[in-house]
C-alpha cells in the first residue's frame, strides 16, 4: 500500500430509513409460517443500507425490496438538488442493487421522494486504494470475544500473509467499533477498516437455511458493499468468520486463489473441537480435535476470490457461502428458477472442481468459538475426540501451546483490559 493512503478506522453506511413514509416491507413468508420472534428481526424499514458511486452511476444497496419495488420504481430521485434519472434495479438472492444515473463528478447527496415522503442519504466513492494488492480478509461479526479476534488476525498473518482486514460490526454491545479497530491495529497489518452497521441482522430459521424465502439480508449486503467501496484492487479476498481458520498445507489461500484460473478456490468447512479440559476450550488454538465420526461439510463451503480475476467480467455478487448471478426478475416463478436452476447449479460445480483440485485444504470451523446465538453450537461434544496432529502443529506454531494451554503471549492487549475494566 501506498504510503500515503490513509484508510480511516470506522467508517458508517450511508442509509435510508422508510420512518415517516408509511411504507413498510413485507415478508414473503406467510405469517402462519414464521416462527414467534420472526417479525422482530425481519428488517422492514431500511429502504438501503449504503448509497457507492461507481463512475457514472450511484448503486444503493438494499434489502430485497419485495412489495417496494414497485414505489421504488415510481419515485423521483435527485443528486446535489438536480433530478435524475432510474436506470435498473438488479435483484440478487439476498439484497437488491438500485441504479441511479450521475454525473462524471462526485456525488455528495441522493434524495429519493415517494409522494410526500422525502428520504435523503450522502454518497460515498469508489476508493479501492485502501486496500489495492493486498492480501485481505473480510468477515461480519457482533460480540465475539477480542481475544477470539486477535487470534483469528494471527493465525492468518502467520500462514497465509494476510494484510489487510475489513470487519463488519453488526451493533456490538460489549465494545465500541473503536476499541474493535484497535484490535485490529495491533495485528499491524498494512490497512485494517471497521464498517459499523447496527442494522437487523435477519431472522434466523434453521428449517429456513438456503431456501429462496430466507430472510437474513445484511451479511450478503454488507459483503458486497465493502467489495464495491473498498475491494475492487484487492490481491485476494478470504471471506470467512472470526471462528474459522483456513488450513492450506506448504501455500496460502491468497495464492491458491491468484493461481486459480478461474480467480476463485472454494474451501469445504470441516469441525474441530476443544477439550472440555481445557482451561478455556472457547480460543480456536484449544480446537485440535476432531470427532471419530468426521465428515467434510460439503454443503457448507467458503471462497477465496481474485476481484480482478476473470470472475469480476461476470455480474456476480459475492454470496455468504458462493458466487451469484442476479435474478432474472421479482416474481416468484423468476427467483426459483435463478436460484435453483441457474445458480445452485453452477455453485454446484465450482464448489466440486475446487474441491476436487484442493483436497488437501480445508477451513477449519472451531466448534466453540461462538457466542451460541444458534442453539445447536451451545454443547460441544465431550466423547469420540481424536486429536488431529497435524493441525496441532500448524496451530503450535502460532500460538505456542504446551499442554494443551494458550501461552499469555497469545493474549492481548490493552484494548481488551479496558473493557474487561468497564
């Protein structure tokens, strides 16, 4: 990175609220079908999370508009005072991207007006210098642990050269965005960023998990926000979580990636766990083991991408777990046949070339490293663990374990004494 680049430690989104508008988005789901505490983390009033111009065009990235799309369409919309015009909408499986005309010179502001109701938003700019030939990292997160964080940033600067991080704080309540960056500083990576964004995160049904009416819209929103603000020069981006840990014996994934032909290498998530012996069976270094009836998670993978790979000439978006082509429309027909018959089925062969190719490399999901805002994570298995020397190498030579023991030397910091403090 350039020297002088400066990347600001927490930056905000530039959304939209409907409050005042009386519009509401709807669920596709049917009332009767939702569990109780649906409607209380379904996101029905964000109009758009974060307004990028990209040359000569504003993308405001959105929930799936749903019943909105066709206010959307009818309404009027202005940049810096002077109308404008609606080119597209584009709709993806989890969010949907409305394209507004500009002008070659920057953009400060959009307004968007539906009958009376006036909604206005600032503009943020392309800027992939933060992160230009980095090896970078992007991962969503809300209260993990600042010790599990450190840990995460370590391990993969050790073996996988990363150096740049990107983290996506969905409204942490146990520390500020602040004392998150300065987690990451200390990592001294070359450029490290914190998104803050406090919006719903999305209900959580587990019957639900992969269907077309599955209604968590942030993550995927988010990922490709930070990819059009910030990623678009990047070397390679790892999309994984604070309580996965990529292992790719004698290389790193950043250069699996910018190897690939195709830009892209897909990983099969496979667990490990901790001993319940353990002094504190919750830090990734502690999850050696892995259980006698181990299976790889095949339908459960994550990617590493080149953005300027031969991928970036396709109108993909950046998925939680894949790559995917926008929807062929709005209606119901449109989405399942997109869905089903279009994306799950090429996914369906990158996800097996890749693991065809890269058998050996795996990603690590450390059991319980997790704040078990999903049930089946709160009991970690207590028999049938066998331990995984190799993994315990890779991971010895990072944290320095004895005993089955995290070293002091592993923790940090004094970010993390003062929250412990307060």
């Amino acid at each position: 990175m350039h020297s002088d680049v400066t990347v600001p430690d927490v930056v905000t989104l530039n959304s939209c609220r409907l409050t005042g508008s009386g519009l509401k988005r709807r669920s596709k789901l049917y009332p009767n079908n939702q569990p109780n505490d649906y409607e209380a983390a379904f996101d029905a009033d964000t109009l758009w999370y974060d307004v990028i111009q990209v040359g000569g065009q504003l993308q405001l990235i959105c929930p799936k508009l749903n019943n909105l799309t066709s206010s959307v369409r009818s309404a009027k919309y202005w940049i810096d005072e002077r109308p404008t015009s609606l080119l597209r909408i584009c709709f993806y499986h989890r969010y949907d991207v409305i394209f507004l005309r500009a002008s070659s010179r920057q953009v400060k502001q959009v307004t968007v007006i539906i009958g009376s109701w006036r909604g206005q938003a600032n503009v943020t700019q392309h800027q992939p210098q933060f992160f230009s030939g980095l090896n970078t990292v992007i991962a969503i997160q809300k209260n993990n642990k600042l010790d599990w964080i450190a840990d995460f940033l370590r391990y993969h600067t050790h073996h996988h050269g990363l150096q740049g991080a990107i983290f996506m704080d969905n409204g942490s309540t146990l520390y500020s965005p602040e004392i998150l960056h300065e987690i990451l500083r200390q990592a001294n990576l070359e450029a490290t960023l914190i998104v803050s964004a406090p919006f719903k995160y999305g209900p959580h049904a587990q019957w639900l998990k992969n269907a077309i009416y599955e209604e968590k819209y942030l993550q995927c929103a988010l990922i490709n926000i930070v990819r059009l603000r910030y990623l678009s020069k990047a070397r390679a981006v790892l999309n994984c979580d604070i309580d996965e840990l990529v292992h790719t014996p004698k290389t790193t994934i950043f250069d699996l990636a910018v190897r690939n032909p195709l830009g892209l290498v897909v990983l099969p998530v496979i667990w490990r766990y901790s001993h319940p012996m353990d002094p504190d069976p919750t830090r990734q270094a502690t999850h050696r083991f892995r259980h006698f009836s181990f299976l790889p998670e095949l339908q459960s993978v994550k990617y590493c991408i080149v953005p300027e790979g031969p991928t970036s000439w396709l109108p993909w978006c950046w998925d939680t777990h894949w790559l995917s082509f926008p929807e062929l429309g709005n209606s119901f027909i449109l989405r399942l046949f997109t869905y089903h018959c279009i994306n799950r089925i090429i996914n369906y062969i990158f996800k097996h070339i890749s693991l065809f190719f890269y058998k050996k490399h795996t990603l690590r999901h450390c059991f319980s490293t997790s704040t078990a805002w999903k049930a089946h994570r709160r009991q970690a298995p207590t028999r049938g663990l066998i331990l995984d020397a190799e993994w315990q190498a890779a991971l010895d030579t990072v944290f320095c374990q004895s005993s089955g023991a995290v070293t002091k030397e592993a923790s940090i910091s004094p970010a993390l004494d003062k929250v412990r403090r307060n």
